[in-house]
C-alpha cells in the first residue's frame, strides 16, 4: 500500500471540505496521518474516492443506530454538535470497535451522491441546445445513480443573476444557485421538450429501496443540511414520476452506440455526465470519447461533463459532422455556484 498517496488525497479532501464541512476537513487531516485509519480505508473498491466512500460508511453506520459517543459530533444526527477539534479520538475509537462492519461497505459500496443542484447548471446547457436544435431532447447520463438529475425539468430554479422563477412554481423542489463572474445564461421562460430519460450505472440506486436511499442519505456530508432536504424532495419526484426514466445496469461505454441507434433522429441527444469520469478508467475514457465522436459522423450529438481531464465543465458539439469543443465555466462540487463562459451560437 502507498500509504503517503492514501495519505495525500486525504490533506486533499480536508482542503475540499474546507470552508463546507468543519467536521470531515479536520478528521480528514488528521487521517492523513494515522496508518491504522488509512490501512482501513484502503479497502475501498478500486476507482472510488476513498475519502468519500469512508466517511459515507461511517455516517451509515451511525445514521443506522450504531451506538458510540461519535453521533454526537455529527449534525446530521443531533441539533447541537460538539466542536470537530475534540472529534478524532472518538471517530477512532469509533473505526476500531466497528472495522468489521465497515469494511463490507467499503468493498460493495460505491460514491454515487448523485447531488440534484448540479442540474442548476445543467438547465441552461440543456436550454441553449434546445434552442440550437429546436429538436425534443433525448438524454443519456452516464453514473446516473438513482435517476434524480434526469428529472432536472421537475424542478424549479432561481438564480443570484435575477428575481425570475424557472420551471413550475408549485414544485416542491426549489433550487437555487450563484451566478459567479460576467457571464450570465440565457434561460427560456418554457423548459425544453424531453422524449427519452435513460440513465446508466455499474449500481442503479432503486429510491423505493430502504438501504439504497440510506447510502445515498449517508454520501451527504453532515453539516448540509439544505441538501438533505433538496436530496428528500427529489426523491419524492423519482417516485412520482418513475415511468419516465428507463435506468439500466451496467458499463455505460459498452452500450452507448447501441442505446443511441434506438433514439429516433428527429430527437437530439444529449449524453451527460457530472463528477464521474473521474472514476473511469483513462482507457475507458478514451474509448467513451472515440465512440462519441463516431456517432457525430452519422447525426447531431452534445456531450456535456466534468471531472474528464480537469475540473471544468465542458460540452462538445457534434453538429452536420462537424465538432465544436467549448468550456462552459467551473462549477462547486456541489452545485452552490457555477460560471457561464458559454457563448451563444
């Protein structure tokens, strides 16, 4: 085991939580130097975030009634927290006493937090398609997870930019997201026409399952409590709305060309991807790209992502044969904020 690479992407989520969650950013520091921690986590399947995937399996345990002193550090738990500097201690003591529990989750489990405010960002992509095209959307996302982003337009949005309410008011589910920088989207008062909602995954998280809605509750970290809610209400619209989404199981590169030849060519494709391709394979990658690129010789198709080679989202355009790569802005993890670089056509 490289203990000082296990021990470096540690210091590197303290940094992430920073800022966003006291309790995970000084745990994960102090992790980064104990071996007996990192030595635990290193059971993680292979490509997951190990960070992550361990405090997921930690939080699940506790969210599922394991009693210990730890739960009341968490705030997801209690209304009252005890200060994160007198936490490690306990967490662990915590990871002693329950390694036999934690380990199983850590190899069968997967990160697939599946955050619904990323379609924040997602609409106005989505919205300036449409109005390339003015072709029904068929959409693909690949590591869909529980299906939750492809309901993006059941949902309504406002934006730092303006007062102006998007999507059906009386929707429970609000969003709401900054606008950072210059740039501002241009956002049609009527969402775009959706024909297909396919979404694929090694592990389709089923919603109506009481142990798969638990792990996904568990991904989200302690201290976001706006996003337990946010993730509670898109659940509640899964189920409303099941029989619009077609989720599969199974390696999404394998079956893209074949899933495309099925979407009629009066509809336009859109494959979509957010903070996943960082646990695909620089190989798989690759072939995900060629393949991509062999559907846009035979017809129009958009490909939008993150986490491929860098952080920043991007979209490439597929369109009379012909491909245009633009970086629409940077995006927060977890959808709070996002830039607008993207030009109008």
């Amino acid at each position: 085991m490289d203990y000082q690479a296990l021990s470096n992407r540690f210091m590197r989520f303290a940094e992430e939580c920073s800022g966003s969650s006291t309790l995970y950013a000084f745990l994960s520091k102090n992790i980064a130097a104990n071996k007996e921690l990192l030595e635990l986590s290193a059971h993680a399947g292979k490509g997951q975030p190990i960070p992550n995937l361990f405090f997921g399996a930690v939080h699940f345990l506790l969210l599922n009634g394991t009693e210990h002193e730890l739960r009341n550090y968490y705030a997801s738990i209690v209304s009252e927290p005890k200060t994160e500097t007198e936490a490690f201690p306990v967490f662990f003591d915590f990871c002693l006493r329950n390694r036999q529990a934690i380990i199983p989750l850590l190899q069968t489990k997967m990160v697939q937090t599946n955050e619904v405010r990323r379609c924040a960002y997602l609409l106005p992509i989505f919205d300036s398609i449409y109005r390339k095209t003015n072709k029904p959307l068929a959409f693909i996302e690949i590591g869909t997870s529980a299906g939750l982003q492809l309901l993006w337009d059941k949902y309504r949005y406002t934006y730092s930019f303006n007062n102006q309410v998007y999507g059906n008011e009386q929707e429970s589910l609000y969003i709401h997201a900054e606008v950072r920088g210059n740039g501002k989207p241009i956002i049609s008062e009527r969402f775009p026409p959706v024909e297909r909602r396919i979404g694929i995954d090694l592990h389709i998280n089923d919603v109506t399952d009481k142990a798969s809605y638990q792990w996904m509750y568990a991904l989200i970290w302690p201290e976001h409590h706006e996003r337990r809610a946010m993730f509670k209400q898109a659940v509640s619209l899964v189920r409303k709305h099941k029989e619009k989404l077609q989720l599969i199981e199974g390696n999404a590169i394998d079956m893209l060309v074949e899933l495309v030849e099925e979407i009629p060519m009066n509809n336009t494709v859109c494959i979509f991807h957010t903070h996943v391709a960082n646990q695909i394979p620089k190989q798989e990658k690759e072939r995900l790209l060629s393949d991509i690129a062999q559907i846009g010789e035979s017809r129009d198709i958009f490909h939008i992502y993150n986490n491929m080679w860098d952080r920043k989202l991007h979209l490439d355009a597929f369109m009379n044969k012909e491909v245009e790569s633009r970086v629409v802005g940077e995006t927060d993890g977890h959808g709070r904020w996002f830039t607008w670089e993207l030009e109008e056509w």
